[in-house]
C-alpha cells in the first residue's frame, strides 16, 4: 500500500505536465496491484516502458500494445544477450520511439509524421500533424550521415536537409496525404557506406487507427495471475475430483471391448482403493497446493517459506503470482504424469507382471515410450532441484519438500508398485483375467 501512495503521488505531481513517462521493470500484467491498480495510476501517461518478457525468447519480436486508457505498454528487448535499446522523442508533444539493436549505425527515428499504429488522441494533439510544415528525422551515426532520402508511397520526395545536432527536415504538404493511410520511408547513408531504412504508416486523420498484434495485447492487457490463479485450481479440482469419485464408486465391471477408456477407468479403480497409492497421490496433490514448498533464504539476509498462494518473508506475507504458474507446471509435469505411471504400472500387475516380466513381452513399442517418458519428467524433476539450490541455495535445497524430497521418494513409491504384495491385487487379477478370457 506505502508503493501504491508513492505512485499515486507521483501521477498528481506529474499531472500538469505536457508528458508524462512512466518506466518499470515489469509488465503491468504481472504486477500485483491493489485498487486501484497501476493500470489506472498511470491512465494520464502517454507510455511505459519496460522490460522483463522483453521478446519472450524471440517468439513475439515485438510486444506492445495500447491500454483501453489510452496509455502505451512498451517492453523492449533485453540488453544482456541481445544488445536491444530504445531511444524516443517528443516533437511538438507527438511521442515516437524506435527499438535498435546496439551497433547497428546509422541509427533513425521519423518524428513527424508519427507511426499511426502509436498514435492517442487522449494524449496527443494529433490536429498538429494536418498544419505541420516538414517532415522531421533524427539521424546519426559514427561517421557523418551523408544523404537523408524521404519516400512517401514509393515517391521520391528529395534529400532532407541538416539543421542542427541528429535533425533532417524536409518541406511538405501533409493536405496532399489528407484521405487514408500513407506509408512514408526514409533511408539515410552515413561516410563509412553504410545505409539503414525506416518506415511506418502515417495518416493525418485524427479518426483513422491501426490494431496492435492481438496476441501482444493479450500478453500485456491480461491480468496473468488471475488466469494463473483459475488455472492451477482448476488442475487441482479435477485429479482430486478424479481420486476420490474413484475411491468411493464400487469395483469395477469390465465391459467389451477392454480399449484405453475401459482400462484407464479401471487402473484408476485400482490406484484409488489400495490405500499407500491412494492417500500418497491425495497428499502430493493437497501438499502442492496447502504445504510449504520450500524453506530457505528468499533475498538477502531474510529467510522465509514459498506456497502456491505466496511467500511469508521475515514476518511479512507477499501474495503469489509467479508461484501458481510454477505450480501449474509443477501438477502438468509432474505430478499428474507420477500419478499416471502408477496407474499404468498397476495396470501391468493386475495383468500379472512384475518389472521384469512386462519387459519380456516383446511388446517394446508400447512399454518403453511410456518409461522414457517417465524418466524425462523425473529428470525435470531433478533439474528443478538444481534450480532451487542455484537460486535459493543450500538450505531451500535441504529444506524443499515438493523438489529435493518429493525428488527421492518418488523411486520409492515406484519400487511399491512393483513389489507391492499380489494379494493385494488379487480382486482385480481376477476380475481382468476374468474379462479377457470371456
């Protein structure tokens, strides 16, 4: 709350500014705000600019959008690996901006006309670009910038001309451009021969708009937690609604024909009324929702506990948001497949096998997938733990029922399933072999 008064006093300091610019690390998606919200502390800006999705590896280039405020959400690249920058200006309170790969010269930003696709007539007084007198540029390089050639629609407009410092202008008539959109390219050659373009869409209508890329505006308009939060309850519901409906229905009646569902539903039976698999597999999945995951030093000098719902950090409870989309992973790739392979491995003993046997029916196709599938989600698992430890450190390490000791018990549970006493089994044994000699 001390955060949420800070900010709301820096938007009414900020207020009667011509622009106002707000910068952040996070995305206003995975931000955890009380009322209300950061969204509406910073509706008066034109911009944020931040990072950390940054280009989501690659898979989205380009991720911004525009709110139903008016503000912009900007993320730009990372600098560490990619070497991704941002520069902006503001020319006669029309905001432009262009995202550059470090190194890459000459660098150029058309300022007048801007982008359409950025254009807010909340924030902007876009009735300038219909009485401006030149199109303007900034351009630079390392070596002097030698020509400055403009094009709108693929028409040669001429050689923009220096005026001081990184600015070309060149004369215009933006009447000419007055119906619809136009597109307008610059290319700007510096002593050392080296050329780069710059192009966008423009229009001098107020009422005109482009659509930003709707995947991108899901990633930053969509409260993630939220989803996150629906998502991994949901998960959670349905295997525990799945575990106890089948522990509590009578034996299984085998019908023809014994396909996947028959026998899916009846594994299921079988791993919910033996009591050790049962009450294990109920108590992973209540444990990854209610259980401490792991103890051991959060940040610097402060110790404290991870949930699902969140972190308890020296006293103090920091509500989860990243937790649950761990969790969701942790139930997706672990968990439920865990459970699945017990199913699956008490499926084999019921049809009579130990571990040994069921590898000797010449059936390799069909057993050896399921068991590399396991190993490679156990070897997750594994590398979780590495995770934990290289984050968090030793004590997390020790300390971490759901990674390190859910990590050890799990060859346990499996070596149950396969020497688990065949009189245990016997109702099923009998009921299957009963089924597949009919």
């Amino acid at each position: 709350m001390k955060q949420m008064e800070e900010l709301l006093l820096l938007a009414k300091e900020s207020s009667q500014s011509n622009h106002t610019i707000w910068f952040g690390h996070f995305t206003t998606s995975t931000i955890l705000s009380p009322s209300p919200g950061i969204r509406s502390i910073m509706s008066s800006a034109i911009a944020y600019l931040c990072g950390h999705l940054h280009t989501l590896g690659g898979l989205m280039p380009v991720l911004h959008t525009r709110h139903f405020q008016g503000t912009l959400e900007l993320e730009v690249g990372d600098w560490k690996d990619n070497r991704r920058y941002r520069i902006f200006a503001f020319d006669h309170d029309l905001f432009s901006f262009a995202d550059l790969i470090f190194g890459n010269w000459p660098v150029v930003l058309i300022t007048n006309p801007k982008s359409l696709l950025y254009c807010c007539a909340k924030h902007e007084p876009l009735e300038r670009l219909l009485h401006s007198t030149h199109i303007r540029i900034l351009a630079f390089s390392l070596s002097t910038i030698t020509s400055v050639t403009v094009m709108i629609d693929e028409v040669d407009l001429g050689q923009a001309v220096h005026v001081s410092g990184p600015i070309f202008i060149l004369k215009w008539n933006p009447r000419n451009y007055s119906s619809g959109a136009h597109n307008i390219e610059v290319i700007v050659q510096d002593a050392a021969g080296r050329s780069k373009s710059a192009h966008h869409i423009f229009s001098v209508q107020e009422n005109n708009h482009l659509s930003f890329d709707p995947l991108a505006s899901f990633i930053l308009r969509t409260d993630h937690y939220i989803i996150a939060r629906v998502l991994f309850a949901l998960i959670v519901l349905i295997q525990l609604i799945i575990l106890i409906t089948f522990r509590y229905r009578g034996y299984p009646e085998l019908k023809e024909p014994s396909g996947l569902i028959n026998l899916t539903s009846f594994s299921l039976h079988v791993l919910s009324k033996i009591n050790i698999f049962y009450y294990s597999v109920l108590f992973l999945t209540l444990y990854t929702v209610l259980g401490p995951w792991f103890f051991g030093e959060i940040t610097d000098g402060k110790l404290g506990c991870c949930f699902s719902f969140g972190l308890f950090i020296n006293g103090h409870f920091l509500q989860g948001s990243l937790t649950f989309i761990i969790g969701i992973l942790q139930l997706a790739f672990f968990n439920i497949p865990l459970m699945a392979y017990i199913c699956w491995s008490l499926l084999q003993r019921c049809f009579g096998h130990n571990f040994r046997s069921h590898l000797h029916q010449r059936k390799y196709l069909k057993i050896m997938p399921v068991h590399l599938l396991m190993l490679l989600l156990y070897i997750w698992q594994v590398y979780s733990c590495y995770f934990l430890y290289a984050t968090y450190g030793t004590l997390a390490f020790l300390f971490s029922p759901l990674r390190t000791w859910l990590t050890l018990l799990t060859p346990v549970l499996i070596r149950c399933v396969w020497t688990l006493n065949p009189t245990k089994l016997g109702i099923f044994m009998v009921q299957l072999k009963s089924h597949l000699n009919s």
